[in-house]
C-alpha cells in the first residue's frame, strides 16, 4: 500500500511540472505495484513505457 501523502505529492509534482494528471496517475499505478511484490524486468519496462507515453516534451530543436 501506498502512503496518501506521497500520493499527494506526486500527483503536486507532476502537476507543478505541467505535465498531465495521467503521469501522476500511471506513476502511482506502478509504485504501488512495487509496493506489492517484485516486479519483473518486463513489468518495470511496461509501466515506465506507459508513463513516457504520456509525457509531454518540449521540442527545442524546433523553430
């Protein structure tokens, strides 16, 4: 189990960073994974996938 106010603050930081609540949220999902029990590398590489796919980056090369 996950604490409520590391929930809070994860969900604080990603939103004080401009991203959206869907990082907070599939973060948390994966935390609280770990939490539970051992995650296989393919688990991991599942979750981290899913929180890359919905980041938002700033492109700097663009003009």
């Amino acid at each position: 189990m996950l604490d409520e106010a590391l929930e809070e603050s994860l969900t604080e930081t990603v939103r004080d960073a401009g991203q959206p609540e869907t990082v907070a949220r599939r973060l948390t999902a994966w935390l609280k994974q770990m939490s539970e029990r051992a995650l296989a590398k393919e688990d991991d590489a599942r979750f981290l996938q899913g929180v890359f796919d919905v980041l938002e980056l700033e492109d700097d090369d663009a003009d």
